[in-house]
C-alpha cells in the first residue's frame, strides 16, 4: 500500500516523506513530538505494517499531526 507522499517543513526547507520509515525518522526530529497528536501518530506508524487498515490509519493520523502544527505543504 501507498503512504503519501507528503510534502512537509523540516528546519532544512521542504521534505518529501514518501513511506512509514521517512514518517517515523520525521516523527523523531520533529520539536515537541511528546504532544499528543505526534504520539498517536507514532504509535499508529508502528502498527502500519499489520494490515491495510492499518496503513490507512496510520496516514491518516500522520496527515492530521503535520496539518495540526502546520508542517503540511499542500
């Protein structure tokens, strides 16, 4: 299954985040990750692997962390 690709805000410029490995080593460098949208979204990207439904949520919660801290380059 297909994650992203998302385009994000990194401290170096523009990032392009193309599978659950990026989004993870993302979720690590990202100030502030203890917040609880970053947590879930971490939590849901170790699941990824188990099914597609859980690929889906883990998308989808990693989509709504960046657009919550606006890191989401559209």
């Amino acid at each position: 299954m297909v994650f992203g690709p998302f385009t994000v805000q990194s401290p170096l410029g523009k990032l392009k985040i193309i599978n659950t490995a990026g989004a993870s080593a993302y979720l690590r460098s990202v100030e502030g990750n203890a917040r609880p949208h970053w947590r879930i979204a971490h939590r849901m990207l170790e699941f990824a692997w188990m099914s597609d439904a859980d690929h889906a949520a883990a998308e989808y919660a990693f989509r709504h962390a960046l657009e919550i801290d606006g890191l989401l380059i559209e």
